[in-house]
C-alpha cells in the first residue's frame, strides 16, 4: 500500500487552468504551451483546447511519462478526405505541435488523443502507446537518432502521414486509415513496420523492413525504400 500511495503522490495532474497558472514545473509561464522540465510522471485531467500557432505541451527533460487519460489535446484544425483521389486537405489555422519532445529522448506518452496540429506528436525518442491522432499535417513525426516504438496507434486523416519514423524506430499494431501516407520510414533505414493495417491511403506503407503487415484499398499499398 505504502508503494501505491508514493506513486499516486508522484503524479502530477494537467488540465487547462494549469496551463493558465503556470508553474507545472519551475520555469513553466503562464499559458500554452505547458512545459515540462523536471522527470516525472503527469496526468491529463481534463482535455487541452490549445489556440492556434501554439504546442500544448513541451517537454524539455528525459524520462518523462505523460499520461493523456483518456482526454484530448486539440486545436483548431480540421482535415477532409477526397474520396475519389484519396486526397486529404486541412485548414491552414491549427496549432503547432500538440506534444513537442523532439529534444528529450526517452518520453512515454500514452492513453488519449491528439488532433488539430502541424504534428501531434514531434517525437525526440520513446514509447508512444494507446493514442489516436486525427486531423494533423503529421499524426506523430519520430526524426532524431534516438530509439523509438509507436505502437498501438490509430493514425486517421493526417494530410502528411500518419506516422513518419525517421530511424532507429520500430511500429507495430498500427491502424492508418485515410492519410497521403499511412505509415512513412522513408529515410528509416533501421526502422522496422509490422503487424500493422493501412487502407485508403494515398500511400499504404513505405518501409525499407516489412513484417506481417496488411495494406488494402490504397493507391498504393506497399513501397519498399529498401533499395532507395
């Protein structure tokens, strides 16, 4: 018990109104984006409306885990599906990055939904479970040299790519449904895609490493960058 009630203590929770307060950790002004400067583990208790030009939460430190609870961080963006071409366009107004870890390897971030954004995610390096990321340029962009998995991830109507993985990134059990491409690691020499599900895309999957994936009703469903 004694285990339970230190690691309840150690949360830290989230929500609009400390975002306007400021102090989430020392440093952290007043408004978004929220930023996280000090390990630990944070929890969403409320959904985020985060204005537009602007990233909801930043993350400056490793070792952060950020729990979205089943709550949404949005901006104003909203996306649509041609069908007939499986194009996907996107309002110009949106905000920024509704994550930003790009500096801070070593972020788990799970459990919740990101919409609305240039990227939702603009990932340094880490764990990424258990989200839904809707209506961005990017759902999660993975571009720096540190280990990544993204796994367990609905990635819907990103007009960009659902997921894009520079290297050093493993995906798995994905879904990719209605983006220009549904799962990218173009450049991802050392990325791995598996068991994953990409279908009405303009671009199913476009991986160098394959594995027990299924691509249907796309453009095209599988490029292989492997020769590249």
């Amino acid at each position: 018990m004694a285990l339970c009630s230190a690691a309840a203590k150690a949360q830290t929770l989230l929500d609009h109104n400390r975002a306007m307060s400021g102090n989430a950790t020392p440093g952290d002004t007043p408004g978004y984006p929220i930023t996280l400067s000090q390990p630990g583990h944070y929890v969403l208790k409320s959904n985020l409306n985060v204005p537009d030009g602007l990233s909801g939460i930043l993350i400056q430190t490793e070792d952060v885990t950020l729990d979205l609870n089943g709550f949404t961080i949005k901006a104003g963006r909203s996306c649509s599906f041609n069908n007939s071409n499986y194009v996907v366009s996107c309002s110009a107004a949106g905000g920024l990055y509704g994550i930003d870890s790009s500096a801070s390897p070593n972020t788990t971030v799970r459990n919740g939904s990101i919409r609305g954004f240039s990227a939702g995610i603009f990932l340094g390096g880490g764990l990424i479970e258990g989200l839904a990321v809707r209506h961005n340029l990017t759902g999660i962009m993975a571009t720096n040299d540190f280990a990544t998995r993204i796994t367990g991830v609905l990635a819907e109507m990103n007009s960009k790519a659902g997921i894009y993985v520079d290297d050093l990134g493993l995906v798995d059990n994905v879904v990719a449904v209605r983006n220009t491409i549904g799962i990218d690691s173009y450049s991802g020499s050392l990325s791995t895609v598996r068991d994953s599900l990409a279908t009405k895309n303009s671009i199913g999957i476009r991986a160098g490493t394959l594995r027990s994936n299924r691509a249907a009703l796309n453009k095209s469903d599988l490029v292989d960058t492997s020769s590249y």
